[in-house]
C-alpha cells in the first residue's frame, strides 16, 4: 500500500505533513512521488488565499487516480470549504486528529473538523529535510486579525510543554544542521508547566541555543508587539541564534492596521526594529504584506513603502488580499481595490526591496562568510544559506560539501543573493 502526500501553505503545514508520514509509516504504508500509484491521497491544504484552496482542485483535475484511492483533507480548511470539498474526499479532519487516522481509513468515515488540543504534536515526525528540522512549539492563535482564518482553521493557541519540545530538539538525527521553532504567533509562548524554569518564549529559545550549539536556531513567525527585550537580549547573546529576524508588518498605513485588527502602529513597528538593530547590527529583517486590503489607498501604501524603507527590509513575503469566508474582513469590509492595483503596487514594492537588498548584499564583498551548502541547482550550481538568511552560489563546491558548513569568500552582490567560492 502507497500514500502520497502534498501539502501547501506554510512551513507549520509542511511540520505536520511529517507528522503525518509517521502514521502512515506506522500502518507500514510506502510513501511514493507519483498519485497514480497512490491507494491514500493526503493533501493538507492552506486557507490564507482563495488561490491556495483552488490548488487543492488541479491536484484531482484530469488526473487518473486509483478508484479506490482514499482520499484524506487535514491542514487549514475553512468550514464553508469543507462543504465543497466533501465530495471530494472520503475523510476531512482536522490536523489535531490524526492519530485517529488508521481507524478512520479503516471505516472510510468522515470526522467532523474541530480542533481542540495539540496532542498530535507528540507524534514523532518524519523529517522529509536531512537539514532542517521543522519543531512547532505551539497551534493556533489568539490575535484574531480581521483578514486571517488561523483561529478558525487551528482554533485558539495552545502550547506545547517545554519538555517535550526539548526533548523533541534533543532527538534530532546528527545530520540535521538548522531548527525552526514554529508558532502562528511563536512569541506569545508561554510554558504550561508552571514549576519549570522555562517561562517564556525567550527562555524556550535559550535553552535549545544551549541545547544545540553546533546547530544554527531561528523561529517564525513572531508578532511585534510581542518581541520584547529579553528576547532581542537572547538572540544577541548566542551566536548559533540566526540573526534573520522576520517580523510581520502586514501594512505601513495606521489606518489599515487598525481595520486589520493589528494591535500596533507604524510609530511602534520601526521602535521594535530600531531595538533590534541596535542590539544586533548584522540583523536581516523581512517581513510580511498584505497588498491591496480594503480600501487601501495610494497614501496607503506609500506609507508601507515608507516604513519598509526605514526599517530596511531586505525581503518581503507579499499577498494581493484574497476575502476569507468567517473572517470579519470578509464580513464586514470591502475588497474594493483592483486586482490590476494590487499587482502594480506589488510590483512597485518587489522593485524597492530588490535595491535595499542590493545594498545590503554590497557590504559582503571581499569577506569570507559561514555558509551551509544546501543544495545543488538544476544548472549544477551549488546553493547555501548564510546565517542571517542571504542565498549564495557557490562556484568551487563539490557534492561532499552539501550539508556541510563551509567558509565562502564573496566576488560578487546581486539583489537577491551573493556569489563567491570556498576559501579551502
């Protein structure tokens, strides 16, 4: 018996589709790459945008699939999309149930999507990724942004007990070089064990530096009013803490954050990254952007220009607005920006954020920077990742040096990485 998997969306549904590998495995399934020779098909889907949940339907398009091919819906589905989808899959459940999973393939029977706890997260994964170690320290969320569907698709925030998450950390396969701790607001953490000496998300953060000092440590995705401190104290403190902080920022316009529901300013934004520089100079922030939320207008979004200038983002993950059904956005605000609008502001945006990481990238010539060489490129160029997040082309590396750390002397800035060769 095959399965097949594919997830979409972000990196806290990539953590639990390894998750769900464990309990295929466990069922003594195979894992394949081709759907064609699938008797279970799982697709863990993402409701950020209507774009995602439409990807979910060319995965079945005009594709000849087992007849009798189970077909299972977990990740972020929105109760109004599950209404379609039904006729579908034969099983939609929600991420937090899939230890349920072999019981529920067996009787073909549907569950109803409610998540409430995060048991699941003590399922050991299966790491897809001999690098990258994918550690969720938390599920859902509490902000309740008014364009976001997480508090309806993951429910509210739950925390994970320190412990476990440690322990979890400290049974990492030898070949794993980078851990990512993941939370929809990751910062907001708090330890459940109250007699532990971990309390916070900084304390967390600490102990697995400590833990794993060989190891370089980041974590997405934090909430700004949340980074405080103590936590840019940490980060300061350990060197294998990756200095690539990325902060949502969703809009520069004060007014649009208020309708988001966001709860700062612009002001209190640039204070944070203000902090942050000082304690950490080498620091590479970037950030998230909704492009186009209702009634954005030019002055708007000039004025998300204006921050992203002051703040020297030197990456932005943006999304043209896309209404989500429960949102309070979807209920109670217009999209009434043009699609047309929206991609011409993205385009103005891409083009600004490729100059500041031009300039960024500049100031890397001439040195030798630690780089770990990820992997080899179609064109058989190798690519790695510095510490702070840049993507660089390594000329000279041979296939013994992926998954290595290696030292590479830089040549050459371009606005979306850095070129150079091992210093041998």
């Amino acid at each position: 018996m095959n399965y097949y998997i594919k997830y979409f969306g972000c990196d806290m549904n990539k953590s639990d589709a390894q998750r769900i590998c464990s309990v295929f495995d466990s069922m003594k399934f195979k894992k394949t790459e081709n759907i064609f020779d699938a008797d279970a098909i799982i697709i863990l889907a993402c409701s950020v945008r209507q774009s995602a949940v439409n990807r979910i339907y060319e995965v079945f398009r005009k594709k000849k699939i087992k007849k009798s091919a189970i077909k299972i819906l977990t990740g972020c589905v929105l109760k109004k999309d599950i209404q379609k989808l039904q006729k579908i899959f034969d099983i939609i459940i929600d991420i937090t149930k899939i230890k349920n999973l072999p019981k529920l393939i067996k009787e073909k029977k549907f569950y109803n999507y409610n998540p409430e706890d995060i048991d699941y997260l003590k399922i050991i994964p299966k790491q897809s990724d001999n690098l990258l170690a994918l550690i969720p320290i938390s599920n859902g969320c509490n902000n309740f942004c008014s364009y976001c569907a997480v508090p309806y698709t993951r429910g509210l925030e739950k925390n994970r007990l320190a412990k476990e998450i440690l322990n979890e950390v400290k049974k990492l396969p030898k070949n794993i070089k980078q851990v990512t701790l993941l939370g929809q607001t990751v910062n907001s953490y708090i330890n459940p064990d109250k007699n532990s000496r971990i309390k916070d998300f900084s304390d967390l953060l600490e102990a697995v530096a400590i833990l794993k000092p060989d190891m370089w440590i980041n974590f997405m995705a934090p909430y700004p009013t949340k980074f405080n401190n103590k936590l840019i104290k940490v980060i300061a403190k350990y060197n294998n803490i990756s200095n690539h902080i990325h902060i949502p920022l969703q809009s520069g316009s004060d007014k649009i954050l208020k309708i988001m529901n966001r709860q700062y300013n612009s002001g209190q934004f640039l204070e944070i990254i203000k902090k942050i520089y000082t304690a950490i100079p080498d620091a590479n922030i970037t950030t998230d952007v909704i492009v186009g939320f209702c009634g954005e207008t030019e002055k708007d979004f000039k004025d998300t220009l204006n921050i992203l200038k002051k703040a020297k983002i030197t990456l932005v993950y943006s999304g043209l607005y896309s209404p989500r059904p429960q949102t309070l956005a979807y209920k109670m605000y217009n999209d009434n920006v043009s699609q047309i609008k929206k991609r011409k502001r993205d385009e103005k945006m891409t083009k600004l954020i490729a100059k500041q990481s031009l300039e960024r990238n500049k100031k890397y010539l001439g040195s030798v920077v630690k780089v770990l060489v990820t992997n080899k490129s179609k064109k058989g160029i190798y690519l790695g990742k510095m510490q702070t997040y840049e993507t660089v082309k390594i000329f000279n590396a041979i296939d013994c040096d992926l998954g290595q750390f290696v030292d590479v002397k830089i040549n050459k800035a371009l606005e979306w990485g850095l070129e150079g060769k091992i210093i041998k």
